[in-house]
C-alpha cells in the first residue's frame, strides 16, 4: 500500500494544483454594449432576386439581454444597404446566459432579404429592365439590445450579384 502511495504521489500532487489553479480562472467579462466580432455571408457571389443570402453572425456581450422576449420587444439587428441607404431591421430570438457569468459569445444565423441589381435604366429587379454586368452589396451590420446599448456599425464583407441570372 505504501509503495502505490509512493509511486503515485507527484500525479496526485500535479492532478490537485492543477484543479486548484483551473479553479481560480476567472470566466470572460464582456461589455455591455453588444460587439459584433466577424460576419460571413454564405455565398460572395448570388444570382439576381433568386439566391438566398445569409450572413454568420459571431458577437460578444455582457447582460444576456440581446433578443426578444415578448411579442412587442424591439429589433435588435439592423443592416444598412449602402447601395440604397435603406435600413432593414430584424427581430433576433433571445439568447440566453448559460453560465456562472452574465457575458456571452455566440452566433447569429440573419437571413438577408432578397437583394436585386440596381438598373441603368427600366423598373428593378424585373428582367427586362437594363443593368450592369454586376452589382455590389455594401452592407454595414449593427446589434442592439434591449437594455437599447448598441454596437458599432460594422462592414460585412463584399457579395457581388449576377444582374443577368434570374
């Protein structure tokens, strides 16, 4: 017996300093003010009026707060269409803590509305208006929740649209 104790005394002293010191690791502290990390769009090149665009969404924020909770609560994500200089804003579902602390990281999946190339000339996304070879989505993204502390805007990277594939 004293000889298992023996053998196996420095793994059973480096087993409890390391739970004594994972034990002292502080969790992340975020802001409250929501940051948006990075944005992915699904796809860098879509068709006119017919693909689906998404963009990934990964953030940080203090709170828990970001989401809705009730039928009447307010949009917490906005995207601005340089293009137009249109402001779409979207209800997010509410995300939750699941932690010993109040901050979260996590993702958003945001669907974007249908997006059609602007035409030289004739009534857009209607193909037989005149439009470029291509067109070019600039969207700046913001997140706000409920507490109303927002983030800053920030730009999604560059989808480009085939005007003449409907």
């Amino acid at each position: 017996m004293f000889h298992f104790l023996k053998k196996y005394t420095f793994l059973l002293v480096i087993l409890v300093a390391f739970f004594s010191v994972a034990g002292c690791i502080k969790p992340e502290e975020y802001s409250p003010v929501p940051r948006i990390v990075s944005i992915q769009p699904s796809k860098t090149i879509i068709r006119n009026v017919t693909d689906t665009l998404y963009f990934l969404i990964e953030f940080e924020d203090s709170g828990a707060d970001l989401g809705v909770i009730e039928l009447d609560s307010q949009p917490g994500l906005f995207l601005y269409d340089a293009r137009t200089d249109y402001i779409d804003s979207l209800l997010i579902p509410q995300i939750e803590d699941r932690g010993v602390t109040s901050s979260i990281k996590g993702q958003i999946l945001a669907r974007i509305p249908t997006q059609c190339c602007i035409p030289i000339s004739g009534i857009p996304c209607t193909p037989n208006a005149d439009y470029p070879l291509l067109d070019s989505l600039h969207f700046l993204v913001k997140l706000k929740d409920r507490s109303d502390n927002e983030s800053e805007w920030v730009p999604a990277p560059l989808v480009l649209i085939d005007c003449y594939s409907f």
